[in-house]
C-alpha cells in the first residue's frame, strides 16, 4: 500500500468520526445557547395555563438578548400580577359598596310589603336614598372605567360644604 492509499484509508475512517463528532458538538452547543430561550418559553406557558402570574423566570448569567428578554418578561409579569390584583380588589370593594344600599332597600321594600312599618313615606324616602346611593356608586364606577379607557373629562362643580357635610352624615 502506498502512503496516498493510507492517507486516503484514515480521511475515509477519521472523517465520518469529525462529521459525527462536529454534528454532536453543534448539538450541544445549540442545546447550551438555547436552554434559556426554552426556560422563557416554559415559564410563559405555565403561566398561561395555570393562569398564575408569580412564576417568574431564572435570570440568565450574563447581559446578552436572552437576559435582557427575561428581565422583560418578569417586569412584564410583575405588572401583570399587580394589575390583576387591583382589578380584584376592586371588584371586591364595588361588590360591598353595592351591596349595602341594596341590602337596605330589599328590607324596607319587604318591610312595606308586609305592613311592619306605621309611615309607609318615611321607609319609601329611606329606598329612595339608597337607590340614590346605589346610583352614585354605579356612576363612580361607570367614571373610573372611562378614566380607565382615558375617556373622562374632569367638570369642576361648586359644592356647599356644609350639606355636602350633612348628607354624608345621614
């Protein structure tokens, strides 16, 4: 055999062992880059099925894209959560600010009803006020959601301190 028939024998074995080796080496090294693009992905689609917004992202060391994009996403998602929890709250608190007006005017329309009250005017103006505080409620809602929407135009109104003072106090 001649040293060309060698040569060409070990490029005919060591070659298809580099191609095999470089394949894997790519494999890995793309594996490795990725891996915090896969953990971005993963924790957005956690938090889109559980619907829970306090999973957050493992930081990737350095400051490249893949940093940068998952800093982004925590912010996004701390906001996210912030604004969630607002909306809860005040869906609580709008609940229980309904609720008492119209609480006060099922039990005087049922007092009347079934004759418990002697001045059937006086528990008649008691639902009348509540129904008006029902509808200042409804209205303070109806605004915040057109401040909301940047709807909302502020018309400044003269107020009488001292019956502002006594309808409160009523």
């Amino acid at each position: 055999m001649t040293m060309i028939e060698n040569l060409l024998m070990m490029a005919g074995v060591a070659m298809p062992l580099f191609i095999l080796l470089s394949t894997l080496g790519g494999y890995w090294i793309a594996k490795k880059a990725f891996r915090p693009l896969e953990e971005i992905i993963a924790t957005a689609d956690s938090i889109n099925e559980a619907a829970d917004l306090s999973a957050r992202i493992e930081t990737p060391p350095g400051n490249n894209e893949f940093t940068r994009l998952a800093k982004t996403f925590d912010r996004m998602f701390e906001r996210l959560e912030a604004s969630f929890e607002a909306e809860k709250q005040f869906a609580s608190d709008a609940s229980h600010e309904l609720r008492t007006p119209l609480m006060s005017i099922s039990g005087y329309a049922q007092g009347i009803q079934r004759g418990v009250f002697d001045d059937v005017s006086q528990a008649a103006g008691v639902i009348l006020d509540e129904s008006r505080r029902l509808t200042e409620v409804v209205d303070g809602i109806l605004t915040l959601t057109r401040m909301d929407q940047l709807r909302y135009q502020v018309v400044p109104v003269e107020l009488k301190l001292n019956e502002f003072v006594e309808d409160q106090l009523e």
